[in-house]
C-alpha cells in the first residue's frame, strides 16, 4: 500500500491558511505564493484549496514577452502606485506572468516536502477518497472560488485538455450552490474539449502534466509491494465498479510523442511505465492496456520511441513489449491501426470467498497475463504479415519481429530456472541462431543489424544458461 498522509506532519492552522486566502482575495497572488512557499515543508500537510489555487494559477498563460506589459502587485511598489494597480488587476482579474511561473515552482516544490497522498486531496478522483471537512467560508477569493470548480471534473487528465485561461470567466461563482443536475451538465460543457483545439495537453498544462506524473512515479516509489505500483494512479484510472478508463493517459502518451522537445516526448514514455506497472496489480489488465496503446498510436516510429523509453526495467514492461509485438505480426488492424476495435477494459473479476479457499500459486501465476509459448513466437516471426499501413515508410515487420525476440528471451533469462520454458532453452541453443539468418540475412542494413544484435544476445543468453545450476 502507498503511504497515506504523513501522521508527522500537522494539518495548517485556520490562522495560516487565512493569511493565505486573504493575500488571494486581495489579488496579491505573488505574496500569497510566497507564503505558500515558505509553509512548503514537510513539518505542514499542504491545504487541498491552495494546491487547487496553485494549479489553477500555474494553468494560464505564461508569455514571458509580454511580462513587462504586467502590473506589479510586488510589496515594492509605492503605495498609490499599489492601489492603482490594484483596482486594475481587480477589474481584470489578471493574473501576472511571474505568479504563474511561481505556482508552477512551488507545485514541484511539493512533491519533494509532501506525501503523495496529501497532496491528491486536492484532486478530482474517479475513486474518491472521504470527503475532507471544509469550511467554505474560508475563501471567497475569485481564484478560490474558480478553482473550487476542479472537484467538479472525474479525474486530473480532464485538467490537462481543458484551457483555462480562456474559460475562467464563464466559470460560476460557487459549484456547492447548484443542483446535482445542474452541476454535471455544467461540468460536462466545461470540461468537454474545444472541436477546434482537440488537443489530450494543452500547451499551458505541459507543467502540471509533469508534476502529475513526478506524484504518480513518487506515490510508486513509496508503495510497500513486491512489484510497485501507484494506487493514486489507480483511482484515476478505475470507477467505484473497477471499470478502466484508458483513452484518456492513452491520448496523452500519444500527444507527447508528437511533441518536439525531448522533455515532453519523455514524459509520454514515464506515463506508460506507470500504467505497466499498475498491471502487475488487480487493478488493470495487461492486455487490456496493450490493446488501448495499439490502437491509440498509429506510427511506427513512435511506437519505436516509447518502447524504448520503456526498456527492459521490469518483468510487465517485457510483458508488455512481447504482448504488442504479438498483436503488431498477428495484423490485427493490419490495413490501419484505427480500424481495430477499441478497448473496453475493466479490472480483472476478484476471486471469490470460495476460490480464495483454495489459493495457491499455480492460481496466483494463473491470474497474470499469459505469455506465449515459444512455439508461437517462432511461428509469428516466421509467418509474413502483410504491413500495418502502407503509407507508414517507417513500419517494418523485421523491428516488431526482433523485439519480440529480444523481449522474450530477455524474459525468460530473468525467471528463476525452474520456470523457464524448456523449448526456449532449446531454442537458444539450436533454434534462434539459424532462424536469425532465415529472417534478417540480406533484408537491408537495418535486418543485418538486428541479426547482428540478436547474435550477440543469443550468445549472452547461451553463456547465462551454461553458468545457471
């Protein structure tokens, strides 16, 4: 289990939190992130309006040509020039350029002084936690009341694809005061994405996307399991009845890979380890979560890119691989990837009071994604598939057929002795290194190098089972 909110750390006191919220309401939002920055320790459990307040300030427009244009709500500033600018910004509701890059600092500040679990309060949930006691009569500041309307969505990614900095007028006064009705038809009109900018991140949400993720990896990092996972990540994934919903971390991995810096085409390749790993738990299914990627990525090329950012650090993150290599040479969708049917995943059905009776291990293994036989894979490899897309130069069966290979056996070196295939030690030895050259010899330079690399790894592998007891 993840490590819920840390029992060392106080709750803020009405008196600082009210300082806080009085700087918001008097629209000093540099001062008031300021004193959010100094109660960013790991001594104070931050208050779930102020994280929601940061989000919502570090979500608008930060166009850092136009900041001399700004006014300056620094304590600095003289005090009619203060006034001034004051009722300016009140009659605006602008909120300066130096805030937003503040807010976003002090977010990332969080995740290293915060508990993961502290700092989720203040996110939407498809699982929701018990509902923190408020008292909403505490902040009445424009910001507060605007970033209140955050609870109001189903989970953080609806965050992500919705533009703030061009809806915040249209947003109502206070989500409390409406009808259950009303709320949600509100909700779904707001948080429902623009036809002309469709986009899964949208380019002022690059940061909170980051920090969302930096929880996730942290949240991961602090479970107590075996194989770790994030069960924050879980409960914005799955509903009360364990279904999953996946289109949208999917459309974001997606989204990332189409970007041209480095940074954010990485954060797509975090996000998917992060889904992988919550496979190897009851809450997400494996195939299911292949199925979803297979069908949301429609390029070669960046399935290549974000299967390596993937690696071969765990057990499900091989798993995966070989599972959608097997679907990309089984030609499911081989005219387009668009065409395969899309997922409907839901969580794996919970055994029941008598199967856990008679829980063993062959049950436990049972449960897991299955693995193909190595029988299977020698005749995906050998067996021509017609090409995903013909306008795809990148997509070549060679690549999905030699990181099938790689994935396989990678797997099977990794298993303890006793659980490897016995065919698969037999084909390292007599099997792979002829069909290596049956595949790869004279396909073109790039099949001379996986034939070279598939050599040189079937050789390792060879020399791991000759040492093996």
């Amino acid at each position: 289990m993840a490590t819920d909110i840390s029992k060392s750390a106080w709750e803020l006191t009405r008196a600082q939190r009210e300082l806080v919220n009085n700087c918001f309401e008097e629209h000093q939002y540099e001062t008031a992130i300021a004193m959010l920055d100094q109660l960013c320790t790991s001594e104070f459990n931050p208050w779930p309006s102020h994280i929601r307040q940061l989000i919502y300030i570090s979500l608008q427009s930060a166009d850092e040509s136009s900041a001399k244009d700004e006014v300056d709500t620094s304590v600095q500033a003289s005090p009619s020039k203060f006034i001034k600018q004051q009722q300016l910004q009140m009659s605006t509701n602008f909120i300066p350029t130096k805030a937003v890059f503040d807010a976003q600092r002090v977010l990332m500040a969080y995740l290293h002084t915060s508990s993961p679990r502290a700092l989720s309060r203040a996110l939407p949930q498809r699982r929701p936690p018990p509902v923190l006691a408020i008292d909403h009569n505490e902040a009445e500041s424009t910001i507060a009341r605007r970033a209140a309307y955050i609870t109001q969505f189903q989970d953080c990614w609806e965050l992500l694809r919705n533009d703030f900095s061009l809806r915040q007028n249209g947003l109502p006064s206070t989500p409390k005061a409406k009808s259950k009705t009303r709320r949600q038809s509100e909700r779904q009109s707001y948080s429902k994405p623009d036809a002309s900018s469709p986009l899964a991140v949208q380019e002022h949400a690059w940061c909170l996307l980051e920090w969302l993720i930096g929880l996730f990896e942290k949240d991961e990092r602090l479970t107590t399991l075996p194989d770790p996972s994030s069960p924050l990540l879980a409960d914005q994934l799955l509903d009360q009845s364990g279904k999953a919903y996946l289109e949208s971390p999917t459309a974001i991995i997606a989204c990332c890979l189409q970007q041209t810096q480095l940074q954010r085409r990485r954060l797509g390749g975090r996000l998917l380890s992060l889904l992988v790993n919550l496979t190897s738990t009851a809450d997400l299914d494996l195939n299911a979560l292949v199925v979803a990627i297979y069908t949301r990525i429609s390029s070669l090329s960046q399935l290549s890119q974000l299967l390596s950012q993937l690696g071969h650090s765990t057990t499900q993150a091989l798993k995966f691989k070989v599972a959608l290599c097997q679907m990309l040479i089984s030609g499911l969708g081989s005219s387009t990837l668009g065409n395969a049917p899309k997922p409907q995943p839901r969580m794996r059905p919970k055994p029941t009071e008598a199967d856990s009776q008679d829980l063993n291990v062959e049950s436990q293994l049972a449960a897991k994604p299955s693995v193909p036989s190595i029988p299977e894979v020698l005749r995906l490899v050998r067996t021509a598939t017609p090409e995903r897309a013909a306008d795809d130069g990148s997509f070549t069966l060679l690549w999905s057929k030699f990181q099938l290979l790689l994935a396989y056996g990678t797997l099977q070196i990794r298993m303890r002795p006793q659980d490897r295939d016995l065919q698969w030690i037999k084909a390292v030895t007599e099997t792979l290194p002829q069909l290596a050259r049956e595949v790869f010899e004279q396909k073109g330079t790039e099949a001379s190098m996986y034939q070279l690399l598939l050599e040189n790894q079937t050789a390792s592998w060879r020399q791991a089972l000759d040492a093996a007891p």
